[in-house]
C-alpha cells in the first residue's frame, strides 16, 4: 500500500514537471531556429542529450543483453532522431502555440498503437476518444489554412507524424524495454541517433554561426537548454513514468503541455485565434475520453 502511494506521488509529480519542461521545448526550439537551420538545430539538440549522457553508454554497454539491441534502435528513432527533425522543420512555419495542441494527439496514437501491435485493452469510449483527437487535429490544421496560413498543413502533419513515432516509442519502451533502467533506455537510445548527429555537424556551418551570428549564442543556449534539460533529462523521467504508471497515464501529460505552450507563445508575442482553441478543446475531450477508462 505504502509502495502504491509511493509511486502514485511520484507519477504526478513527474507529470507536472514534465509538462512545464516540455511545453517549455516548444518556445526553445523557436529561439533556436533565430540562428540555426532546422536541421542543424535538430543535430545540436541531439548531440547535446547524447553526449550528457554519453558515460552511461560507454559504462554499461558491455552489460546490455542483445534482446534489447532492436527495441532501442526504434526507440532512438522514432521516439528522439526523427520527431527532433521533424519539430525544428515545422516549427519555421507552425506557432510554438499550435505546435504544443498538435503534440497531444501522442495519447491518441499511443493507444492505437498499443491496442493494434501490443494486444493492449481497448473500449469504445477509448475509441471515441481517439476520434474525437484526430478530428480535432483535422479541424484545426484545415480551417488554419483556409485562413492563408501559407503551407500550414505539411508543417503540421510533420507534428503529426512526430507523434506517432513518439507513440511507437513510449509502446516499445512499455512493453519491451521494462526490464532496462530508465536511465539506461534513455542512454542507448540516443546513442543510435546521438553519434550520427555528431558526425553531421561536422559538415556544416555551426561553428562560423555560432561565431559570428549575431543571435548565435544565445540561440546555441536556448538549443543546449532543449538537450538537456527539455530532452534528455525530460525522457530519463519520462521512461520512468511509463514504467511507474503505464503508457497511458503518462501520454496524460499532453493534456498539460499546450496550456503551458499557449502560456509561452502568448508571453512571446503569439495570438492563438478561436480555430486553435477550440480545436484545443476537442483534443483534449477525446484524450479525457481515452484516460476516463483505468488502463
């Protein structure tokens, strides 16, 4: 009972923590984005969580069962390289605001996922739930453009593309990476994408932005914050709520990160418009509909 509690404390305080962290990322990656090219930004923000993290890979590699080889790979990428990529593109159109709505549909992919590949409990209100996400996501990203919101909706499927991988990820690491520490996943994984990003950056022209931008190293700062703290210490917790609390509960945390967002961008200089709260609000109806229903 003590333990139950316990854990229950601790699942909801890392919710919290992990709501203001990462629906902070959002307004990160958009001051990254004043100096560097999305795709740089990604490389940085990447290399940065690898490489704080980077003695654990060399500590305990040896130690790693290869069962775990191909879980960690899906999890490197889906869940950390090709989302990363895929925000800092997006995020040179969509609004920081918007960014953060369109992250909550992750609860709805994560229970199709999880229901279609995982044999993971499904229900109707579950299933409506999702719908009601999905739709949401669909209206605000079509009346957005009708609004001559330039090529809106490419950038915005890219988020949510993101999140289905965020979603394959957090079904992995549920249901074939509970025996490894979370610290360890977190490690692995960002090793398959961390070293890659490296050798990436070395072709490019960061150094002479870095240098001689005059938004350079702040945005570099902004960018480190991303890594370290929005990234790699944010999924260190997160895989360890997963583990605590089920795949379920801790995608709650998208019912969190767009207040934050929207707190942010409106504090940055951004209007959300009545399309993207009221999609807002049909997203986050079906992913209360998805969690009304114990997991």
């Amino acid at each position: 009972m003590t333990k139950f509690l316990s854990n229950k404390s601790t699942a909801w305080l890392i919710l919290v923590l992990l709501a203001l962290t990462w629906g902070s990322s959002f307004i990160l990656m958009k001051k990254g984005l004043l100096a560097y090219p999305p795709e740089q930004m990604a490389a940085i923000r990447i290399a940065i969580s690898f490489l704080s993290l980077a003695i654990i890979v060399l500590k305990d590699f040896k130690k790693l069962a290869k069962k775990y080889y191909k879980p960690l790979i899906i999890t490197g990428l889906c869940g950390n390289g090709i989302p990363a990529f895929l925000f800092a593109f997006a995020q040179t159109v969509v609004s920081s605001s918007m960014a953060g709505i369109l992250n909550s549909l992750t609860t709805a992919f994560t229970l199709v996922i999880g229901v279609v590949f995982f044999k993971a409990n499904k229900s109707w209100l579950r299933t409506l739930g999702v719908f009601l996400g999905l739709a949401g996501a669909v209206a605000m990203v079509y009346l957005s453009s009708q609004q001559g919101i330039g090529n809106l909706s490419i950038y915005a499927l890219m988020i949510v593309v993101a999140t289905i991988g965020y979603a394959i990820s957090v079904n992995v690491i549920r249901y074939k990476l509970r025996d490894l520490p979370s610290l360890q996943i977190t490690a692995f994984a960002f090793s398959v994408v961390g070293l890659p990003s490296i050798l990436y950056l070395f072709t490019t022209d960061c150094l002479d932005i870095f240098i001689n931008h005059p938004m350079g190293r702040i945005s570099f700062l902004y960018i480190a914050l991303l890594g370290i703290l929005g990234t790699a210490t944010a999924v260190i917790l997160f895989n360890h709520l997963i583990k605590i609390s089920g795949a379920v509960f801790a995608t709650t945390v998208t019912y969190l990160i767009p207040i934050v967002a929207l707190i942010w961008g409106f504090v940055d200089g951004e209007s959300p418009g009545y399309v993207q709260l009221i999609s807002l609000g049909i997203i986050l109806t079906g992913v209360y509909l998805i969690h009304k229903e114990k997991e």
